[in-house]
C-alpha cells in the first residue's frame, strides 16, 4: 500500500522536473507544428553548407535557394529568386514575425538578400561567397539597417 502513493509521486516529480525543463526550453527552440515552423527547421539543418551562388540543394545554397528548398522540404511552394518571394508575399510587420516568414534586406541600396526567421529575434541565411549558411541576429547594426520587410508564405 505504501509503494503506490510513492510511485505516485516519484511519477508527479518527474513529469513536474520533465515540463519545468521544456519550458525553459521551449524560447529558444524553433518548434514545428506549421509549414513555416518546419521550413524553419529544415533551413536550421543547412548550418555550415556552403554558399554557392545559384544554389538551391545541400551541396550550396545562396539566400533564395535555401528558402526555396526550405520551405520545398516543409510541403509548400514558393517562388524560387528573392525578387519572386517579395512580389508573391504579403507584407508582414517587423513586430509580428513567426517562425518561418521570410526577412528581405537591402544590400548596396537595393532589395537584394532574404533570410528565414527561427524565433527570438535570430534569422537562418545564406549570406555571401566564401561563407556558409549561418544564424544572425536581426537587431545586429547591419541587418537592423538592412532590414526591409517580412513576408508570409
């Protein structure tokens, strides 16, 4: 009799101890329950694949390629080039960003780059030759000033 009330509650600390640990968790993880939670995630994988001008496969990615194969992974379709992405989006505004909406920046005064945003204020892109798909910060100076729109699939 004893040892059923104590199973009881070593079940209760665990699950108590269990969820305590996942919400601590849960503001800096990209979830994925909607198409744009899981574009975010497939584009998260891509860390560290080169950037290949052109590229839309694991082998190289440049901006638009990784979004494209991204959110192709995630079950939706969406224009392949940057120019494609901005004029089929609907505008988003900079407070309202999810998970998986697309960040266009202006680079050298015209729209030009797109990032996929994870959550917390941190975006997934391709950035530039020479370099590999990586994680920033959208309130870094440069992209804070880069910054143009978001967009929603």
């Amino acid at each position: 009799m004893i040892a059923q009330p104590a199973e009881m509650l070593r079940r209760v600390l665990l699950v108590g101890v269990t969820l305590a640990a996942l919400g601590g968790c849960a503001s800096s993880t990209v979830a994925t329950d909607g198409v744009g939670d899981r574009a975010a995630s497939v584009a998260l994988n891509q860390v560290g694949t080169p950037y290949r001008y052109g590229g839309a496969t694991p082998s190289g990615f440049d901006c638009s390629g990784l979004v494209h194969y991204s959110y192709r992974q995630a079950g939706k379709s969406i224009p392949r080039t940057t120019a494609g992405q901005w004029a089929q989006l609907p505008p988003v505004d900079r407070q309202d960003v999810q998970a998986g909406d697309l960040l266009f920046f202006s680079i050298d005064g015209k729209m030009s780059h797109v990032g996929l945003y994870l959550g917390d204020g941190r975006f997934v892109h391709a950035p530039s030759s020479g370099r590999t798909v990586e994680i920033e910060r959208l309130d870094s100076t440069y992209y804070r000033r880069a910054f143009l729109r978001a967009g929603r699939p």
